[in-house]
C-alpha cells in the first residue's frame, strides 16, 4: 500500500443522493473529518448519468427530495432530469460540501487493516486512509451491456441509454433500440419522431399503466414555498397512497386488479391486434418493474417503428440478425438493458477482514444486516446496499431512515471510544431469513418472469418486501447487540464536549 495521501475518519464513496445526504448528515453531527471520492467530474450519480430524452423519475416529484430540503418548485407531477440535478447541486451548495468532495477519485480498492484498524483505500486520484467506509455507490450506476455475437464488428454507433451519445444526431437514421425498461419507455417516444426507422428488440414486454406529467402551475409553487406545512402535507399524502401499492406485490392476486387497467390502456393505445399480443405480458404485474406512460404504445405504433420479439442471434457490420434469421439494417444501436444491480462492481474491490472481496464473501447473493452492514467487514457500512430498493415508493425515504441509523451507529462508536463495528454472523442470518421470509410468496418470486430483482440463485437480493414504514421502524434504533465492537489498538479519535 502507497503512502496515503490524506487519513479521514469517514470516507464516503459516491456523490449522489445517497452520498450527498449521508455528507450532509455528518455535518449536522458536527463531524467535518469525511471526504466524499465521486469517480466523475461532478456529483448527481445516476442523475448526473443519465441525460437521455425524456429522461425522468417516476416517483412523483413532492416525495423526490430530502425530507429537510423539500424543493416547492417541482415544474411538473414528475420531475425531468434537470431539474432533479440542479436539485442535487443545489442542496450540495448550501450546505458547503464542496471542501469535502474529491472528484475523478474512483474507488479501484479498498482493504481492512487489521493491524492499523482503518480502510486502506486507492482511488483514481490517490491513496487514502480512513477508519469508516460508507458505500454510496448505489445498484443503478455501472450499465448492463448485452453480450451479442459479432457487436464488436458493428461499423455504426453504439451507446448505452445511461451514457447517451449527445452528439450522435438519429434524425432520419435506422436505430435498433435493445430493451424495453423503465429508460427506453421514456426515450423511445422521444427519439421516435425523429429517426428513419426505429427496431425495438423486446425480450419480454413491460406491463404500462396511463400516466399524465402535468405541469404544477406557478401560483402553486409559490403557494408551497409560502407554506411548507402544505407542501409536507402533500407530500404525506401522496406517501400514504403509494404504501399501500405494497401491498398488491406480497400478496400477487391483488396485482389482477391494476392488471385490469393496464390491459384497457393497451387496448385504448394499440389497435393492431397482433402488436397488442406482441406488447401485452403473460406474468403477474409487478414481477417485473411497473411502468407508467401515456406516450410509449402510440410511439410503437407509428409506422416507422418495428416491434421485433425474435431475439437477436448476431450483429453483423450494419445490421442485426433476429433469432428467425430475418435481417434489419441499422446504423445506430441503443441499449435501454439496464443495470449491474445484483453484481455491483464495487462489491469486487472492497475486501474485508479475511482478505474476500464482497463478491466473493456473497457468493452470487448479496446479504447485509439491515441492508446496511456486512458481517466480516468492519467499519464498512453500504447505503440502498441489498435488499433496500423498492419497487412502489421514493426510495430517498430508504436512503434517510439507514442515514438516520447510521448516525446513531456512529454516535455509539465514538462515545465508547470503539475502534469497529461489525455485525455479528448471528444477528445478519437472522435478518436476512426474516427479509427472505417475506419474500416467499411474493410477486417477485410467484409473478413468472425473470427480472433484475432477482439474482443468479433465485434470491430477491434487491428490493425491500415490506412498506417504508416497516423499514423505517426496522431502523429507528440502534441495538449494540447485533454488532462485535472492537477496541481501538491505537489512541482513539477524541469525544467533542
């Protein structure tokens, strides 16, 4: 290990909403030894990321911001990018971050030292030390690229949806869009009108409910910035109403209900009968991510766009070849395939007490004691780590109640001068059956798709099975028996009056 560049008692690792929040936090402790290493030249993460057309949340836009910094200006039901950028930037601003951020400071590894009792940590822009790692990476930050014979050979353009090639102009072009994920279903009606020919390879068709986007009108903007009470009474609202989605993904007979009403919105959209049997699924709604947009079937019913459910066999210089042998000539090829969300790169550069990687420490199935702390990895903490994610509601709430926690975590190590903290082997097989447990049944076990929730060994490793409200009481203590504490070998950090 080179000589470290600088020793900090917190580094944080990601500069997006889970970073950025988890900063602010300490900072509110009065703790100001922390850096943030952001691998690209700003923060935001998957927002800073992904700038495609039509590229927005789909959470509406009063629950998507901290609870302490609720943003009255929200232009539309939905934000867009941009705005949810700027959002970020801005909070990061007021709060002075910035002295804390090191940019183009990718994490490529991180050990424990048992000796030192610190996380040795190489970066892109240097070598670090510090005595707690927090990981923000997040599950929606490194793309899923498909491996499809002869693609290395193709002559024309290729990008990934979360890398999107701005300078790359579709107009008039023949553009193969592989996926039909949340991504493609807000950037295909955007590109649609603009390109020669669209061919869309679908795998396996989305269920879509009818979404409008609204624009909030000024006079309510300014009315939420003149009376925050209503604005977080808006926003208690609309959070009461999305719990109870919860409901219909652990109890999948339920889901026939919004089944009904996803199914007339294809047949309202989409008047070929044989396109409406090529988009309509044949597994549970909510196994796979539920979508929502009013301008996705009316895209793929315009004439210069091309359904193909063949699959593809290979891609030759400029054209791809289905499973049925039939050929499309393209010169531009987009991937909306999604996420590394049950093999997270970072999980193979974190190694623990034992010299394992994460990765290998989970053997194809990723565990934390409350989606939070992994047994053999002291010190080191994971924000929206596995099983935390959700698939009905602002997964901030997700992000604030494990921050919450962890500064009660952090709280109880310094105040008992403690070197590590570490969660026993016990008290995370526990949590893990009982978060398995609740998954049985489920939508996303019993629902009959295969989808990136679940990973290689048939565990949902991704999403919470309960209700934010469940997670949040899960989390709203710190119990000291479910972790080893280790004593400092070296002079501890001294306890501020």
């Amino acid at each position: 290990m080179p000589e470290a560049d600088q020793h900090f008692e917190i580094a944080i690792a990601g500069a997006g909403l889970a970073g950025v929040g988890m900063a602010i936090a300490l900072k509110q402790e009065g703790r100001e030894d922390f850096v943030v290493l952001e691998r690209a030249g700003d923060l935001g993460g998957t927002w800073r990321d992904n700038s495609y057309p039509g590229c927005a949340c789909d959470i509406p836009s009063v629950l998507y911001s901290y609870t302490a910094e609720q943003n009255p200006g929200w232009s539309q039901a939905f934000a867009r990018q941009p705005e949810i950028q700027a959002y970020i930037q801005d909070v990061a601003r007021r709060h002075r971050l910035h002295d804390h951020l090191r940019f183009n400071h990718e994490v490529t590894d991180a050990a424990w030292s048992v000796e030192n009792q610190w996380w040795e940590i190489q970066t892109a822009g240097g070598a670090f030390t510090a005595d707690v790692l927090i990981s923000a990476a997040g599950a929606l930050a490194d793309p899923s690229l498909p491996d499809l014979p002869g693609l290395d050979r193709f002559t024309g353009r290729t990008f990934h949806s979360a890398r999107w090639d701005h300078d790359h102009d579709l107009a008039g072009r023949s553009v193969a869009v592989v996926g039909t994920g949340a991504s493609a279903i807000q950037f295909v009606p955007e590109i649609q009108p603009q390109v020669g020919q669209l061919h869309l390879f679908q795998r396996t068709p989305p269920w879509v409910l009818p979404r409008e986007n609204p624009r909030i009108p000024e006079h309510w903007r300014e009315r939420f910035a003149r009376h925050p009470r209503l604005l977080g009474l808006a926003r208690a609202s609309v959070f009461s109403l999305l719990e109870t989605f919860h409901v219909g993904f652990r109890h999948p007979a339920v889901m026939r209900l919004a089944e009904r009403r996803a199914r007339a919105h294809i047949a309202k959209q989409v008047a070929d009968p044989q396109l409406r049997a090529k988009l309509t699924p044949d597994y549970r709604l909510g196994c796979k991510r539920v979508l929502g947009s009013n301008t996705w079937y009316p895209a793929l019913c315009a004439e210069n766009v091309d359904v193909v459910t063949a699959g593809i066999r290979e891609v030759r210089e400029n054209s791809i070849i289905d499973a049925s042998g039939e050929e499309r000539v393209v010169d531009t090829i987009i991937f909306g395939t999604g996420f590394q969300v049950t093999d997270i790169p970072i999980s193979h550069r974190v190694r623990g007490r034992a010299g394992q990687t994460l990765a290998e420490s989970w053997g194809g199935s990723m565990k934390a004691h409350l989606g939070v702390g992994v047994t053999g990895f002291p010190n080191f903490f994971m924000l929206l780590g596995p099983n935390t994610g959700l698939g009905h509601n602002s997964v901030l709430l997700m992000i604030e109640a494990q921050i919450a926690y962890l500064r009660r975590l952090l709280r109880h190590r310094r105040e008992h001068r403690l070197a590590a903290l570490e969660p026993t082997a016990a008290a995370q097989d526990a949590y893990v059956a009982e978060v398995d447990a609740l998954t049985e049944g489920s939508v996303w076990t019993a629902g009959g798709c295969l989808s990136w929730y679940v990973d290689d060994t048939g565990r949902n490793s991704t999403l919470w099975p309960g209700s934010v409200r469940a997670y949040q009481r899960r989390l709203a203590g710190f119990n000291a028996g479910d972790f080893h504490a280790e004593l400092a070998q070296r002079a501890p950090d001294p306890v501020p009056a």
